[in-house]
C-alpha cells in the first residue's frame, strides 16, 4: 500500500512538472511567435509591354507569338511583428500576363527586416532592351484589346524562403510565396510609357 501511494505520489509530480513545463513553451511560443509578412506593391513602370512576333510569314513554319516587356515594380514588405525580426534569403521575382511569362525572372538581394520595420524591393524586368518572350496567339490578341482599353492585369510572384529570429531564438529556413496581381492603366503604345497609375489597389497573397 504504501509503495503504490508513493508511484502514485511519483507519477503526479512527474505529471504536474510536464505540465508546468508544456505551459511555459506553449507562453514562450505565444509571446515570440512570428507574424507572416505583409506585402503590398506602391508604384508599377511600365516601359514596354508590346507584341514582338507575328503569324504572318510565308514560310513553313510561321513566326512565334512574342511579347517585348520591360516592367519595374515597387514592393512594399512590412513585419508587423515587434518581436522577431525577418530574414529574406534566395529571391527569384517573374511576371506574368494571363498566365504566361512575359520577361525573364530576376534575383533580388537577401533582406534582414528588423521588428516592426518596412523594406523596399524594385524588382526589374526586360533589361534595358527588353528580350522576346514566346507566347500563345491567344495571349497576344489579349494584349492588343487590354491595350486598347488601356487597362492590362499583370501578376507578379516572389519565391524564396524566410526566417524568423527573435533574441536567441530562430526558426528554420521556410518556402516564401508571394502573389501580386496589379492591374495598371497603359497606353495602346505601350512603348516607353514609363510610370503608369495603378486602376486597382493590388491585392497580393503571401505564404511563409
């Protein structure tokens, strides 16, 4: 009797010490955790943005559809968090219209954001002459009526991964997907038209 109150003294104090020591991460965890950042794109330029192939050839294999564009966006990343600070490593950039790349990607530089802080990236595309993309028939004739009606949607992604450090805690490295869909205002000559107003306020979707 006495040796089965004593393991059941032993086995409630075992409990009782997981059960401190459970709450203090779990409070450790509540107060240090990591807000995902926040993303929003404050000015769109739009130099370029033209179909640079044809169908026409009389050869017999026709020329490929291509679209010609030199596209700079201003991104704003906000960590709302005033506890960890966040760590931005690998950064690939593309844009696309209607599903399909329209310039090459470019890499962006690795970014430490303090608590609390805001950080601007100006991801470019096209180069200073802008590269053929090949495309489809239909995203060309797309084109041509979106810039008809001086409205194009364009969408940019950011891949790459973060981390999350908080004094001497960090998180592993993990995937970073963002999503802006920008809807601009441009000319049916979209050559050279420069900085262009945003019709929409750019929603953009992040995942880290």
């Amino acid at each position: 009797m006495h040796r089965s109150r004593r393991r059941a003294r032993v086995l409630a104090t075992a409990l009782l010490a997981a059960l401190l020591a459970g709450a203090a991460l779990l409070a450790v965890y509540l107060t240090y955790r990591p807000a995902k950042p926040q993303v929003s794109v404050s000015r769109a330029a739009v130099y370029q943005l033209e179909s640079a192939g044809n169908s026409s050839s009389s050869s017999s294999e026709a020329a490929p559809y291509e679209i010609a564009a030199r596209v700079q966006f201003t991104l704003l990343l906000h960590n709302p968090s005033d506890r960890a600070a966040v760590l931005y490593d690998g950064l690939l950039a593309y844009v696309t219209y209607r599903g399909e790349p329209v310039a090459p990607p470019a890499e962006l530089p690795a970014v430490v954001q303090e608590r609390g802080a805001d950080v601007a990236l100006t991801p470019s595309f096209g180069g200073a002459e802008a590269e053929p993309v090949p495309v489809s028939e239909i995203t060309v004739r797309a084109l041509a009526g979106d810039c008809a009606a001086r409205r194009v949607l364009l969408r940019l992604v950011i891949l790459g991964r973060v981390r999350y450090r908080s004094g001497l805690f960090r998180t592993g490295w993990r995937d970073l997907f963002v999503r802006c869909d920008v809807t601009t205002g441009v000319g049916v000559d979209a050559a050279g038209a420069g900085g262009v107003p945003l019709i929409e306020y750019p929603q953009c979707f992040v995942d880290a």
